[in-house]
C-alpha cells in the first residue's frame, strides 16, 4: 500500500522535524527557553506543520487528478469499434481497469511476469486465462484493445505513482527545512503556528459548503445531461412512469407526476396520523402531566425517532401490511390487493413523524409565556380552553414550523417506502392501492448493474434534484415562519 | 335577632345559580375539559402502543434467528469403519451411509419405527458426510469413541417444527416431501432433533440466496464497524475544528453566514441525496472502489458533521465566558484559550454529540443502497485492516434490507435478528452517551 507508506513517511520527517526545531531552537537561545519569542513546542510545531501540510494537500489532490487524467488518456485508446453494440464507454473502462487490477493481482501471485504484463504483442488470450488463475474476475474475454487500454493504464498509474510519491516527500523535506530555517529564538513561532492552525480550522468549517456544492453539483450536472436524452417537458409534466428495462431503449416513459403524487399522499396519510398525535401528545405533556409522568413518556415517545428507518420499512412489510390486509384484504372487505399500499407505508411513517411533532411543539408550547395562561385562568377559563384559545394561537407559527419539518423528512424519508410502499407508479385516489414515490424511484434506477448514461438512470438525479428543491424549500420556509414569528410574546 | 327578622320579613328569593348545583353550561365546559385531557391521554398512549407494539414484533420475530434446529446424533467411527470408508471412491457417501444406520438404530432402541432412506437424510441435513469426513481426518484420536455431533438441520425442517412449513400445504419436492415429515415427528420425539444457540448468525456471513439457515450477520458487523471508524477519525476532528472556528473565532460577516446557513440545510436534506453525491462524487469522479466501507464511511461522515458541529457547538456556547477571560488575563493567546481551557471543559458534551451521531450513521441504509453495499453478497470477512476498508463488504443495515428483500420467506426471521442486533449495538452507545453526559455535565 504505497498510499500508507507515503503517509507514514511524510509523518515521520513532520515528527523528526519537531524534535530538530525544539533542539535547534534549544541551542539558538543558549539552553534558556526565557529567550525564546514563545515556548519551544511552537518552533517544534511550526516544523512539523510545514513539513505535513503542504505534502499531504498536495498528495490528496494529486490522488483525485490522477485518476481523471489517467481516465481520460486511456477512453482515448479505446477506437469505437471496440465497443460493442450493447455496450459503452463506460463498461469497456470499467473492464479496463479489471483487467490492470487483475494483472497486478497475477504478478504478485506469479502466474505472470513482468515483462508479459508490459508487452504490447501479448497474446489476449493467454493473458485472460493467467488473469482468471489469479482469480481475477474477468468478466469475458480481454480483446486487444482492452489489453493495450489495461497495460497503457497500468503504466501511467504506477508512473503517476512513482512520481507522486517523489514529490510529495521533497515537498515534505523542504518544508521541514523551511520550517526549521526559522527555529531561532526571535522567530514568532506561536504567531505562525496559530495563524496556521486557524487557516485549518476554516478548512473544516468550509467542507460544509463544499459538501452543498459537491451536492448540487453532481445533482446539477447529470440533470443537465439527463435533459439533453429527455425533454424536460416530458419529465415534469408526463402522467406515466414507465422506464424500460431494455438497458438503452429510447421507449422509457419517465413521467415526475405519478412519483410527486404518490410521494405527497404518502406524506398526506403519515402527517394525518402524526399531526394529532403528535399535537395532543405535547399539549399533555407540557400541560397536564406530572413531573413523573413527563420524564417516563416523553424519552419513550422519543426513541420512535431514534430508532433506524430500516426497522420500521421491515415493520411496515412484515408486520403492519399483513395485518391491514387480514383486515381490508380477500379476507376482509375485500378492498386491499397486497401489503404494501400507501396506508401501510403512511401508517408506519406517521409513527415515526409522531415524536419529531410532539417534541418540536412540546418545547414550542413550553416557551409561551406563564403570564398567559395566568391572565387566561384569571379570566375563568378552563384548561382546556386557556390551550385551545390562548396557547395553541401564540404557538401557531412554531407549531406550524415543525409540522413543515415534519413534512419534509416524510417526503425524504426512504426506506419505509421502498419496503412498505410498493413499486407501481399510479396516480390514484385510493390509499389501498400500492403506490411509490420520488425516493423509491431514486433506489431502484440506481441499484443494479445501471449504465450511467442512459436516461434510465440519469432520470434518478433529476428526481434527487426535484426532492432536494422540495426539501430545500420547505426547510427554508419553517424556519423562515419560526424566525419570523418566534418573538411575538417575548 | 336583627338578621333574623329582616330574613323572615322578605321571604328568600329563590337564586338561579347555586354554588353546589352546576348549571347546564358549567358541566358542558368541564366535560369539554375532561375530553380535551383524554384526548391527550389518549395520544400518549397510542404513541406508547405503537413503541410496544414495535418491540414485540421485533423481539417475537427476531429471537427464533439466534436458535437454530440441529440434529443432534451421537457417532462412533471405528478404525476399520474409517479405512473401509476413506478407500471408498464417494467418501462422503460412505459416512452418510454409516451416519444413516446410527441413526435407525437409535430410533428402533426408542421403538420408534419409520422408514427413510439416504435421499430423506440429505433433504433434512444437506450433505452430512462431508462435516463427518472433516471432523475424522482432523481429530483421528476421536476414532473408536462416541461423538456428538450437532449438524444443522435445513431451513424446511425450522420452518416445519416454527409452524411455517405445515403438512396440508407441503407439496412434494426436492426440498421436502410429506413422508420426512413423519421422520421428523419420530426423530423430534426421539430427542435427537432439538434446538441449540445459533453462533453462526452472530459470528457468520451471509450465505446465498438458497441458504438462509447459514446466513449470519457477523461479516456485516464488520463492515459496519469498519465504516464508524471511518465517520469518527474524520467527523470528530473536522466537526470539533468547524465548531471551534465558527464559535470562538469566526466573525460576523458572509462567509461566516453562508458556512451557517448551509449547515442547518445540510442537517435537513435527505439522506438519500448523500448517497447520491456519494455515487456522484466518489464512485463515479474519483473511482473509489463501489461497496467499500470507505465509500460508505465518507459519505456517513458528511451526514453526520452537522449534528457533530451543532452540538459540539452547542456544548461550547455552556462553556461560561469567564474561563476565557481568565485564561486570557494570565497571558494565553486566543488559540490557547480555546485548546487549553474550553475545549477541554466541553469535551463530555462534545463526546455526548458524538457518539449520538455516530448511533444515527450506524442505523442508517439509504445512502448506503446507492453506493452499492445492497445486493453484495459478503461471503467472508475481509482478510486484513487495509482490506477491511477498501474491499466490498456489506453494513448491518444493508445486510438487513438484503435479506428483507429476498424472495425466501425464512429470511425475513434472519432480517428481525439483524435488528436486534442493530438496536442493541445502538442501545449500547446511547447508553454510553447518557452515562458521559450524567457524570461529566457540569453546570456553571
């Protein structure tokens, strides 16, 4: 693993530094640290990070470009007539570099040498049966260009390698050099070294808008590129969702509707449960129930939403779909085909909405002011109409904050509806029905042995796109109301 | 005297209300009140029911997963046997064979009297004669001696003796067929079918799709821990210098705005859009490789930074202005303040935040099901740390949705012991989490 090694031996000349700058600096003060600018771990510090930062910033980005440049030379190599007709680019690559990991696996096993892996003329055929002696997974047999592609990669790789690992370690050395040059008594290495671990610290804050950009980008970018194989017209307004299973079939119809719309009754039917729920549950807990009850119900009602959605999709599929169906089922009244419908997956998310409803309120109705209800009592007004007319208004816009919360996480939620919801995608009014929904659609076109180019799996990136402006905008529009009218009573 | 004739004089008025007596509307709102406080009684006990309901179907489901149904015969091989055997060409059958008379002799010393033959014994077991050949030509000491064997029965066997496979609906097969059913009801009273602790789902791999009586869940247990080292050696460090900066030293301006307002988005959005940056960006941009618990680790770090840094910011806001004044005053500089002082006296809540949010990653399977760790099937554990990192392996989660979405109904026993599993592990941190939190929480 060269990678470790580079990282241990960059490590090793950051350490070996600290201790040359504290005893450099040592002697350079005359053994008396009173006449050192600041205490000797600084002058060791500034050594160490001179010598590290820069060497691993540098190996880190060099290992995200190696490998789109070497990428991008070896799609190169590779004429069109290579690709077969039910192939792509994308898959030939993909078994370029099964073939070149194979080879390193062959060599080191020794059912190949090195001078086979490099030569150009090798016969295909007796490089693929060396490769699966390894037990490298070929998938079929390397044909020439695949073979030329693999060692071309190969090649470049372990050049890039050997050249990476060169700099990065003079990097590394001229950084401790730099680094110890100031181990003088009279350097500021406090002043350096703080405004250095700063600069770090806003490195970490920024990996937050790097992940949104990473975010958006990658939803952007293959939305523009799924566009341009769909009209877009089609997408937002098409009523049918029909993606064909062909692989690169033109004849998919991939409609956003029937998603958007199964996608909202779902979250319609779990709000329906969770809202009242929820909303009763904190009126009794922050009005009615003793100190004792409070400190019971409220972490048991709050481990609902700490449990993994995981459990409640297999709640839905096993427990709850079975038993809706022995009731409303062929048994029953007759009225529900299968266990998995938007009731079952709606039922089981309300559950979980329940404590996100009850705790955000619960703490929205605590913050009314006593005053209030002092005032509404003073008045002769019961409990129950003090909630109803005094409370709940001046905790409307928290409440409806946290409702709005709620909603989104029910339309991001994912795996109770992929295990709950079913798979059909229909536009129907009734809730026995199976339906599915954006996030279900989003796992099904992604998982599998999808090629990445076609509008059958480009089509998940638009979905993730429509789900995270959906999201996105109701987040910013709960907290925008809670903001707004958060310090009305303060 | 006084009062009393001024009372007799003007004869009492009969008075509309009395304080003993309610009238219609008073008993219309107290009735109303004792609705209303009913009702929310009422969605508190539902709420409650639900979470009831919930642990027994996961704990009624899931416990068969951890017992599993074996054949318990006692063996004796003699040296002969085990010559005669090993000179046969079918090894194994040989054993089988032998296997086959040891068990008609104890069922006719218990009078039990049932006709079965080899192709029964491999319905019921497998390929018995294997697990015997192995166990001889390792411990050839044992030879002449009784030995227990447990061997396991297969899944149709379990299903039979669950209830889940019933006489009137078996259909004669190569699984099973009616007449090893009454093998079974002579070799359960027989004693010598009995059921035993389950190691292999704890400690095991998953099996293939026609094996559910092999599939365990320790392979998965592997990669998950694998993917929680991941999200802890990078989520602590940059979660804990994000908060660092934006609490201490960031000052008001855009940037430091921008960084949070996309922190409080990025605590919102979907975990399925992580796991599509995570395909978008380290699967198909950088070729990481696909299933790794790298990838996985990554793309659970960026989810999980945000509840890090809003409560590790949180903790830092509990830290009272004065530690930084005094530090200040003895001549530390800001940074020495912060790294020396606060950080320190903040470090119970920040590990508290943590470990929560490392229990949120752990349970978490979308984002995991985009980056391919659905469907892999994890055959052993991986051989090493680098491997362990680097090479396919499935999570706890994704091992549970797996086995949740084959066909075979005896999975889904398999799936609900996952959970439990699952939730002990979660159980366990968040027990740490409020351990930390009652003995270090100070207040100022």
């Amino acid at each position: 693993m060269p990678i470790l090694w580079l990282f241990l031996i960059v490590s090793g000349i950051a350490i070996a530094g600290y201790y040359l700058g504290l005893a450099r600096v040592m002697r350079s003060a005359g053994g008396d640290r009173r006449h050192m600018h600041s205490l000797p771990s600084y002058y060791g510090g500034n050594v160490a990070i001179k010598a590290a930062v820069p060497a691993l910033l540098l190996m880190l980005v060099w290992l995200l470009v190696q490998p789109m440049i070497v990428n991008n030379s070896v799609s190169a190599l590779i004429p069109d007539s290579a690709i077969a007709d039910a192939s792509s680019r994308g898959l030939v690559l993909s078994e370029v570099r099964r073939a070149a990991d194979g080879m390193d696996r062959a060599l080191a096993q020794g059912t190949m040498d090195a001078s086979m892996a490099n030569d150009p003329q090798a016969d295909p055929d007796d490089v693929t049966s060396r490769l699966q002696d390894a037990g490298a997974i070929v998938t079929s047999q390397i044909t020439q260009p695949v073979l030329n592609a693999a060692q071309s990669y190969r090649m470049q790789n372990q050049r890039g390698n050997q050249f990476m690992s060169g700099v990065v370690i003079v990097l590394a050395l001229l950084g401790a050099l730099w680094g110890l040059r100031g181990a003088q008594a009279d350097f500021r290495a406090r002043n350096v070294v703080e405004s250095a671990v700063k600069m770090l610290l806003i490195g970490a804050a920024s990996i937050a808008i790097l992940t949104t950009l990473g975010i958006v980008l990658s939803l952007v970018f293959n939305t523009i590129e799924f566009f341009r194989l769909y009209p877009a017209s089609d997408f937002f307004f098409g009523t049918n969702w029909a993606p064909s299973f062909s692989g690169r079939g033109g004849s998919s119809d991939l409609g956003v509707l029937p998603l958007l719309w199964g996608t909202f009754y779902i979250s319609l039917v779990a709000l329906a449960v969770a809202i009242p729920i929820g909303l009763f549950a904190a009126v009794y807990l922050s009005e009615y129930a003793s100190n004792s009850v409070r400190s019971v119900a409220k972490p048991l009602l709050e481990v609902l939403a700490g449990i993994p959605t995981i459990v409640y999709g297999l709640f839905a599929l096993l427990t709850v779909g079975p038993l809706l169906v022995s009731v409303f089922g062929r048994d029953g009244l007759g009225i529900m085909q299968a266990g998995t419908a938007v009731i079952t997956a709606g039922l089981v998310m309300g559950v979980m909405l329940i404590p996100f409803v009850s705790s955000l309120s619960d703490d929205i109705i605590n913050a009314v002011p006593q005053a209030m209800r002092d005032g509404s009592y003073g008045l002769g007004a019961t409990k129950s109409e003090t909630i109803r007319q005094v409370i709940l208004p001046a905790a409307l816009p928290g409440i409806v904050g946290a409702i709005l919360l709620a909603a989104s996480r029910a339309i991001g939620e994912t795996m109770i509806v992929v295990l709950g919801a079913g798979a059909a995608a229909r536009l129907s009014l009734n809730p026995f029905d199976a339906m599915t929904t954006v996030t279900a659609k989003i796992v099904s076109q992604l998982t599998g042995d999808a090629d990445f180019a076609s509008p059958e799996a480009l089509v998940a990136f638009a979905l993730g796109m429509t789900l995270f402006v959906i999201t996105l905008a109701l987040n910013v529009f709960a907290l925008y109301i809670v903001r707004k009218y958060r310090e009305q009573y303060d | 005297m006084y009062d009393a004739s001024l009372s007799s004089g003007a004869a009492p008025k009969p008075r509309g209300k009395s304080l003993l007596v309610q009238d219609a509307r008073t008993r219309k709102r107290n009735a109303a009140e004792k609705r209303f406080r009913a009702y929310g009684m009422t969605a508190i006990l539902i709420g409650l029911f639900f979470l009831v309901v919930l642990a027994v179907s996961i704990i009624r489901s899931g416990v068969p997963a951890f017992t599993q149904t074996v054949v318990d015969v006692e063996f004796t091989l003699t040296e002969e046997q085990y010559t005669a055997a090993e000179g046969e060409l079918f090894k194994t059958k040989a054993y089988e064979g032998l296997l086959i008379e040891q068990i008609r002799d104890t069922l006719e010393a218990r009078g039990l009297e049932v006709a079965f033959d080899a192709g029964a014994i491999e319905r019921l077991l497998g390929k018995p004669g294997g697990t015997l050949r192995e166990h001889y030509r390792a411990n050839e000491q044992d030879l002449g001696s009784p030995v227990s064997f447990k061997l396991a029965a297969a899944s149709r066997v379990d299903g039979y003796l669950t209830g889940r496979v019933t006489r009137e609906a078996l259909q004669d097969s190569r699984f099973m067929q009616a007449s090893d059913l009454d093998l079974i009801d002579a070799l359960v009273s027989a004693d010598i079918i009995t059921r035993a602790f389950n190691w292999n789902f704890i400690t095991g791999a998953d099996s293939g799709v026609d094996n559910p009586g092999g599939a365990g869940i320790g392979a998965s247990v592997i990669g998950s821990f694998f993917m929680m080292l991941v999200v802890l050696a990078l989520s602590l460090p940059i979660g804990v210098a994000a908060s660092i900066y934006l609490e201490e030293f960031a000052p008001q301006n855009r940037f430091t705005d921008l960084i949070e307002v996309n922190i409080s988005n990025l605590a919102a959005v979907p975990s399925i859009v992580f796991g599509i940056l995570g395909l978008a960006v380290f699967i198909q941009f950088m070729h990481l490789p696909q299933s790794a618990p790298l990838v996985g680790g990554l793309v659970l770090t960026l989810m999980t930074l945000p509840t890090i840094i809003i409560s590790t910011r949180a903790s830092l806001k509990s830290v009272p202005p004065s530690i930084r004044d005094a530090a200040l005053g003895v001549g530390a500089s800001k940074m020495q303040a912060v790294f020396h002082h606060v950080l320190p006296l903040a470090m119970p809540g920040i590990l508290t935040g943590t470990i929560i949010g490392l229990a949120q990653a752990l349970g978490e399977t979308a984002p995991l099901l985009l980056i391919g760790m659905v469907g892999f099937v994890a055959r052993g554990y991986p051989d090493g740390v680098l491997a362990g990192f680097t090479e396919p392996n499935s999570a706890m989660p994704a091992q549970i949705y797996t086995w949740a979405a084959r066909a075979d109904a005896s999975f889904y026993e398999k799936a609900w012991g996952g959970i439990i599993i699952l939730l002990i592990f979660l159980l366990t941190m968040n027990i740490i989490a409020i351990i930390l939190r009652r003995r270090f929480e100070r207040r100022w």
